[in-house]
C-alpha cells in the first residue's frame, strides 16, 4: 500500500475532505538547497542523521503533498539576517498566487523598516507568518517587533514561531520570552511550532492561559522526534484538553523530514486520544481557522 494511499484511507475513515497541513517548507531554490545542506550535517549540529525524505524539485514536490490528500498547506519562509524578509515575501506571494490551496505565508525580522513591509504583506492578503527564533537569534520581545506584533493581534493573523528550545537551544529560545511577549500582547495569535518541543508543558499552559494560542504538531510523537524530545506520558490529557478546544493543528514540516508524511498522522493515532481528536487536528482546527 502506498503511502498516498495509507493517508487517505486515515482522511476516508474519519470522514473528513483532507489534511490541512500549516507548517510545509516552500521557498526559493537558492535558499532550499541552502536548508538541506544544514541537514546534510545534522549529525554534526544534533548528534543524529537527518536524510532529507522528500528532496525532489518543487513540481513534484507539490505534486506528492497533494497526492497525500493534503488541501491547504504553507510556504513557511523565515529569514535569519537582515534585507532577507521582504525578497522572500515578494517571493512566498507570487508562490501563493500560483498555487491557491497554499496559505499566502510571509515572515518578518527585527530591522528597519520590518513595520512597513508586514503592513504591506497584510495588505496583499497575507494569512500566516514564520518567524524562526533559534535560526534567527533574535529575541519575539525585541522592542522593533512591538508595533509589528501589535499589527498582527488587530488583523488577527497568526505567526507560526519555532521558539521551542528543540532540536537545539537558542539564546533566545524557551517559554519566557513568548510569556513576555503575551503579557504585552494578550490576543497576538501564535502557533508554537514543533508543540513547544522540549518545553511542551510550559507551551500548553500558555495555549490554556491565552485563547489565541495554538500548537502544531510538526515531527512530534513520532519516532524520531521521541530520540531527541520525547512527549511525556503525564500530558496526554493536557494535549486532549488542547485538541478538544481546537489548539492543536497538524503540521509535518514537508519536504524537510527524515521519514515518510505517515509517520506524522500514525504517530497521531498512537496516541490514542480518539476520531474526534484526529478530526480536529488534522482538518478542523486549521479549517476554522483558516475559514
């Protein structure tokens, strides 16, 4: 049985249209072959290997994502220097208007100018920002963010932020800066990438603590991502409580995993946590959301 066809009997058997998927990598050649290079050393940098499952150019790329059933998906784009955010916005942009079942994704770095810019991709429709604090070493409550976090709370547009301490800590990584940045920003709508991995329960308490707060599930639970984090036991029912309430959005990190798409939605019903659960996460959460 092919593996398109493994997540489509899972999609047929809970009866729902497909996968939402909000944390997929489509960016620019240049800056792709960039990422899997860094992965070609993930033995240096993590102590483990990490083969890049899906390195295929991006036509067949795509081609294989929607063959998985998946219906609406990201460009998650992320720059780590200044003068990078807004070439990769204008880039993410015309992506998306090219494929309209990916969400229009753009991303932001503390320099000059990044108020404009976010203004601009608001303007042009965007619907999730990336934002990577480990990769970009800067800091969510870096105060040239203040007016762009305050800009996203009012247009009600979530950031998906990897500011997780996984699969290597940052100097700004970890819950406490994201706590502060609530404090400021109460309503700012955030997707913790990766379940907050290793912090996962620091990261759901701020999803009970903050409404706009979610999590996605991007390489958790499953057998790799259990080497480097494991998801402890005693959390099950904190993560029930968090998919009940519509917390919790899939998410695989597609192409730039070290296993098949499978992985991800088995590792999902390992958990045992029941259909309905399944149906949130994987369609609609994202679905509401996203509506």
């Amino acid at each position: 049985m092919t593996e398109a066809v493994q997540v489509r009997q899972v999609i047929g058997e809970l009866g729902i249209p497909g996968v939402i998927d909000v944390h997929t990598h489509f960016m620019p050649r240049e800056v792709m072959d960039k990422v899997w290079q860094y992965f070609d050393h993930a033995g240096e940098n993590y102590g483990i290997e990490w083969p890049i499952e899906y390195r295929e150019d991006e036509a067949q790329r795509l081609t294989t994502l929607r063959s998985l059933g998946v219906t609406r998906f990201t460009s998650m784009i992320y720059a780590h220097k200044p003068n990078m955010a807004q070439w990769l916005n204008v880039w993410s942009a015309g992506f998306a208007s090219e494929n309209p079942d990916c969400l229009h994704t753009s991303t932001f770095y503390p320099e000059p100018g990044v108020e404009d810019y976010v203004r601009g991709a608001l303007g042009s429709g965007t619907r999730i920002f990336k934002v990577h604090i480990q990769v970009g070493e800067f800091s969510p409550v870096d105060p040239v963010l203040d007016g762009v976090w305050g800009q996203l709370a009012e247009a009600e547009v979530p950031t998906v932020i990897h500011c997780g301490s996984g699969p290597l800590p940052g100097r700004y990584t970890g819950p406490e800066p994201v706590r502060q940045l609530l404090k400021r920003h109460p309503k700012l709508p955030l997707i913790v990438a990766h379940m907050g991995a290793p912090e996962y329960a620091e990261f759901l308490d701020l999803a009970v603590r903050y409404e706009s707060v979610r999590l996605d599930t991007t390489m958790a639970f499953t057998d790799f991502m259990n080497k480097l984090a494991p998801f402890p036991v005693e959390l099950k029912p904190a993560l029930a409580d968090a998919g009940e309430r519509g917390d919790v959005l899939f998410g695989s990190d597609f192409p730039n995993i070290p296993y098949p798409f499978v992985d991800q939605v088995r590792a999902l019903q390992r958990l045992d946590l029941g259909e309905d659960f399944m149906r949130e996460v994987l369609y609609g959460a994202a679905a509401r959301l996203f509506s």
